[in-house]
C-alpha cells in the first residue's frame, strides 16, 4: 500500500545526506523530459524540507540528448563523410544508445562506443568522455548562470552546505565537473542509482 510520497530533490537530499551528512541548505540538480530542475532543500538532522525550485525547461534531457546526438553524427561525418542524421533508423539507433548511457550511469571513464549501421554502410564511433563533455557545453554553461541566479535568490536562507546530483542529472556529460571546479572545491554528492 502506498503510505506517502516524497519529492525527487527533498528524497535525493535524504539519501546523500546518509552518506555525508551536514546541516543547512542543499542545491539539488535534476533533470528529466521536461527541464533540469534545481531545487533548495533544508536539512536539519531528521528533518528535510523542500525550500525552493528553479524549473530550466530549455536544459530538459532531449537538449542534452540533441547535443550528443549532433556531435557525434558531426564525429562520425568527419570520419566517413556519411550522416547517420539522413536515415531515420541510424539516427534514432544513435539517439537510443547515447539514451541508455545517460540513463545507466554515463561514461565511466573508459570510450564510449556507439555504433551506426543503416543497409547501405555502418561506422563505428569511439569516443572519450572528454569530446562528450565538450559537446553538451553550452548546456553546461547554461546550468551554471541558471544555478548561479538561483544561488543569489536564496541568499537570504544561508550558505549553500551541499551540492547533490541526482542519479539522473549526475551523468550529464561535463556538469558535475563544471560544478565542481565553479565551487573550487569537491563538493558534490551524487544521490545512489535507484538498483544502487
């Protein structure tokens, strides 16, 4: 039976702060099908309260997808001279594999291969992290100013303890690093994958 429901930030906040706890105020990035989303959340021993959200409809999942899609048909151009964009199966098959990184976790340090095939050619992409990284930037950027005008809204609630990645919004390709290196300092808590 169902005995009560919790919203994803106040629930991604309980669960990193079992892990390293602090008191104050936690800015939690979420992203899904609609926007990346982040919130403020007070934590105070056992008591956590959703304080606040900031909705970026423009940075939603499909934005991340759509980037890594296009740069990795551009890689993949450079290589053959081919465009896995002119057959809708190779480009939807592209589209499906970058999904299923982002939602298992995303690159865990090694290349990434994807792999395009329509019925007249296939091309194998290998790709680093890094050039990932590179071609989600913009968005990256993006969620900076968007957390940055957050952070100065909630100025009057107190210093920022924690910063928390939900399982979803952790493995978008170059923003916990961006993050981290905007706090000069490792200061980000990514929430355990659900199967975790």
């Amino acid at each position: 039976p169902l005995l009560g429901a919790t919203p994803t930030p106040a629930a991604a906040a309980l669960a990193a702060y079992e892990r390293l706890s602090w008191s104050g105020l936690a800015l939690v990035v979420d992203v899904d099908g609609h926007a990346l989303t982040w919130s403020a959340v007070s934590v105070e021993e056992d008591h956590v309260q959703l304080i606040r959200t900031h909705v970026c409809p423009h940075l939603n999942l499909g934005a991340w997808l759509n980037r890594l899609l296009n740069g990795a048909a551009a890689r993949c151009v450079r290589m053959s001279r081919r465009d896995p964009r002119g057959s809708a199966d190779a480009e939807q098959s592209l589209y499906d594999q970058l999904s299923r990184l982002l939602a298992s976790g995303g690159p865990t340090g090694g290349i990434v291969e994807l792999s395009v095939q329509t019925p007249q050619w296939y091309q194998n992409l290998m790709l680093p992290p890094d050039e990932l990284g590179d071609f989600c930037a913009p968005l990256v950027r993006q969620s900076l100013v968007e957390m940055q005008s957050f952070a100065s809204a909630l100025a009057a609630q107190g210093t920022t303890a924690a910063l928390i990645a939900t399982a979803a919004a952790g493995p978008l390709p170059g923003l916990t690093a961006a993050l981290e290196d905007h706090l000069q300092r490792p200061a980000i808590v990514r929430a355990p994958l659900a199967h975790d």
